[in-house]
C-alpha cells in the first residue's frame, strides 16, 4: 500500500458539520491519529466505531506549542514510513486555519516521498461570521492571542482572536489590545459557537476580558471594527492619511502651497524644540514635540509621494532595511559583546554599502560624510573626530591649550590688543577678525573633545545657566519695579553673583 497521510477538519465542533468527504476518509482510513481528544467530535466518532489515537500526551511532553507540532509532524511521517499505510490526522476546524502541523506535513511529505492530502472541513471562522454576525468582505484579520502585539492590530478591521486557551493567554491579550482601544471598548468573547448546548456568547468591555469563564480550545475574542479619533489616531495609517489630506486639493491651502524649501526651517527649528524637551527632562513635551517634527518628515514624504518618488512608507522600509543591515550583531551570525565592537561591525557596514554604489571608501577623504548643513559647532567637533581617526591630531592635552593660546594671541592682534611680531597694535579688518575668531572657536572645540565634551552640550548647558542667572537679576529688579535698562552694571553684577549661589547653581 502506497505511504501516505491525509489531513482532515473536523469542524470547529458539532458532528452535523462534518462533511461527507471527511467522514468517509475516516471510515475507511487503516489508522486515524487526532491532534486532541479535547474536542466535540471525537464522542462522536467513537460512537460511530471510529477508531483514533491522540497526540494528547506530546502536549504533556513538550515546552512550546511550536515543539508540539514538530514532534506530532515527526511521529506522523515515521508512522507513514514504517508501517507503510494511509493515514488520516484529523484536527479541529480546518487543516489550513490555525493549523501549524498541517504546513509542516505539506513540507515534509513531499521531501519524504510521502502522498499528502487536506480535506477541508468547517472551520470556526464559519461559525465566527455567522454569531458574530459580520462579512469577511468588509475586511478582517485572524491574530493569535499568544503572540498579539499593538503592531498588528488594525482598528478599522474586523479582528478574530484565536488561541484564546485559557484566561491567562485571555489577559495576555487584553493588555494588548488595551494598547490601542479604550478601556471600555466592547469586545465580544465567543465559546464553542456552533456546537449545540455547549455555545456561549457575551459581549464585554475590554478590561473584563479575562474575568470571563470557559476559555479553552474553542474559544474566540471579537474586536468589532471602530472609526473612532481616539483609536484609529494612534495609527501610522491615519498619519499618513491626513497628512495626504491637508496636501489635496480639498486640504488646506497653506499646507498646498508649501514646498521642500519653503518649510526647511521648520525642520529645523522643531528638532531644536524637541532637544530643549530632552533637555529639560519633560516627557509630555517631549511627546508634542516629537509629533510636531514627525510632521515635518511626513510633509516632506508627502511632496515627494504626490511626484512619484518615494513614500513615507519607502522611508520607514528603507530605514528597517538599513537598521537590519547594520546591526549584524543583533540580526545576523556577527558578535558584538560591547558597545565599540557594535560600532565596529556598523562601520564595516556602511563601507560595504559605498562599495555597492560605486564608491571606494579607501579613496574618499577622511572628512566625507559629514553634513554640510550641521551647526557650526557641530560639524568642527565631527571633523575633527574624523581627522584623529587617521592620525591627525595632538598627542597632549597641554598642546591643545597651546593651540588655543596661540590662536586668542592672533585674534588680539587682529583686534589691535596687542603687538604682532614688533609690527605695532594695529587693528585688522572685519574679515581677518572674523577668521581669527573662527580659528579660536576651532582650537576650543578641539579642547572639548580632549575633554570627552560635546561642544554643542557644554555650550547649551552654559546658555541655559546664563538664562537662570539673568532671570534671577531681572526678578530682584522688578521687584523695585524696575528693569535692567534702569539699573547700573554694578547693581546687576550684585545680584548676579547672588544667582551663582542659588541651590539650581
């Protein structure tokens, strides 16, 4: 007799689903296995002189449900080989609905040799249609409560929730949907539907998921769908849908008439708004901020969607594709075990990808990759991090000093403070003291980094002292009502060492 293995569905319950195919495999079947006892139709089967044997006692073996239906995969194809015979695996509902070992037999059987088979039978979406009473048409999506995440949910769907095997996986899921739907959503929560006398239904808010009873195998969660702000808003969908909106010609006018440059500014006056939000340790500033620059990126994918060149959705694939890439420590077989190792295999990365357009990055400058555009204080720190890199740089921190001596003596001079070279104390222009100020500033952005400092920090951190300080003179003045433009350097110079002393200094 030629080796083989047919999977059967013994619907999501009563014996009147059944269909006749089915029945008749199992009637003539030389060996009928089950998944699980745990399921309405095997009483009746056995009624009907049906022998079967389950799979019960793997449940009992194993640690995971994936290694579960590994072992139940393996004992079926070894049961085909040795005693060469058809045999029919009967699971609950449909063999290709929530059915791991029915992929794995497919995969398997033909790499064996092995004749495979799937017979359908009703599977408990059928029923889920039918009490919960909605068209698939419409939309839905089919998640599994072991594994639900926010990520996947999407509210304007109808959403099925199988797996639901107890009220612990009941409460996993609750916390999950509790991410994304109020509270007191209404969720409905479905037991062996379609099975006479056994059928339970009841609707629910949310937060009372798990103090429903009867959770088992055939248990289902219901999500009706909603268009409610409060929901859908949370979705990058919905984002990405108003931003296209406010850009149409039904949008606002403002937003229409913008342009990549037009709008630069706003890019980068709002990453400013959201430093001063991490500065300021602020969480619920820093989440508007946050959303407020967000915009700006999506106005900017919008204009480019609107030409045909890319989407917001290109940008968040490019960006996982390249987060996925670079992190071969985390996604792939490369180590990392501390954080200069990490940066090491980014490095390789980013080389690799120059490589692949083109680019040699042995032959590019050892300055290539800094922004052109980045704050002055920034981009001197980033280039000359770039320069020590390949050996241009001081070995001690006193020559750095040095360095910045010798560059306050220039701007002196240019500035008529002091002698050049026995040539007298006369001032030079505009320009040459501009230049010398720039090579001072250099020099102490080059100190900063001996120091481990970041220039950009320091200097931020000093202007947020100053704005203390200057309040606190301002605040001791009005109080005399008065202002600083009405009060002597001395006076203002008293309270400002008065500020210094301040428990915040």
């Amino acid at each position: 007799m030629a080796k083989a293995i047919t999977v059967v569905g013994l619907g999501s319950g009563d014996e009147n689903q059944l269909t006749l195919g089915v029945l008749r495999r199992l009637t003539a079947a030389d060996a009928v296995y089950l998944r699980t006892e745990d399921h309405p139709v095997v009483r009746y089967l056995q009624e009907q002189g049906i022998a079967c044997s389950s799979f019960d006692h793997i449940y009992e073996a194993q640690s995971s449900f994936e290694d579960v239906y590994e072992a139940i995969a393996s004992e079926l194809l070894r049961l085909a080989e040795e005693e060469g015979r058809h045999i029919v695996y009967a699971v609950p509902g449909h063999p290709f609905v929530a059915e791991r070992t029915t992929l794995l037999l497919r995969e398997r059987c033909a790499l064996a040799g092995i004749a495979f088979e799937a017979v359908g039978g009703e599977s408990f979406l059928d029923q889920a249609f039918a009490r919960f009473g909605f068209d698939p048409i419409e939309g839905f999506q089919l998640l599994d409560a072991s594994s639900l995440s926010m990520s996947v949910l999407n509210p304007r769907l109808h959403t099925v929730i199988g797996q639901v095997y107890d009220m612990y996986t009941a409460s996993d899921a609750k916390l999950a949907l509790m991410e994304l739907y109020p509270d007191e959503h209404t969720v409905w929560v479905g037991h062996a539907l379609g099975v006479a006398g056994s059928e339970s239904m009841a609707a629910v808010p949310l937060y009372e998921l798990d103090r429903i009873k009867g959770y088992g195998n055939l248990s289902l969660i219901y999500v009706p769908p909603t268009q409610a702000d409060a929901v859908v808003n949370k979705t990058f969908p919905r984002l990405h849908e108003i931003v296209g909106i406010l850009r149409s010609p039904e949008g606002c006018p403002w937003d229409r008439e913008q342009t990549h440059q037009s709008i630069r500014k706003n890019l980068i006056e709002e990453t400013y708004e959201v430093l001063e939000t991490l500065d300021d340790d602020d969480p619920d500033a820093m989440c508007e901020e946050m959303g407020d620059l967000l915009l700006q990126i999506m106005l900017h994918a919008q204009m480019e969607e609107e030409t045909g060149s890319f989407t917001a959705y290109d940008v968040i694939a490019g960006l996982n594709e390249k987060l996925l890439r670079r992190h071969p420590h985390v996604f792939g077989s490369r180590d990392a075990d501390n954080s200069e190792e990490a940066l090491a295999r980014w490095e390789e990365v980013k080389a690799e990808e120059k490589r692949q357009k083109g680019l040699t990055p042995e032959a590019l400058s050892a300055l290539h990759g800094v922004p052109r555009d980045l704050p002055g204080l920034m981009k001197a720190y980033k280039l000359q991090k770039k320069a020590a890199k390949v050996g241009f740089d001081w070995d001690r921190i006193e020559d750095v000093l040095a360095k910045v001596e010798e560059e306050l003596a220039e701007l002196k001079a240019e500035l008529g403070l002091q002698p050049d070279n026995g040539a007298g104390s006369t001032k030079g222009t505009p320009e040459h003291q501009e230049e010398e100020l720039g090579d001072l500033l250099f020099s102490i952005v080059n100190l900063a980094r001996f120091l481990s400092c970041d220039p950009e920090e320091a200097l931020s951190r000093t202007n947020r002292k100053f704005v203390r300080r200057f309040t606190y003179v301002e605040e001791k003045l009005r109080e005399s009502g008065r202002s600083p433009a009405d009060a002597a350097l001395e006076e203002m110079e008293h309270y400002w060492q008065e500020a210094k002393k301040l428990p915040q200094e």
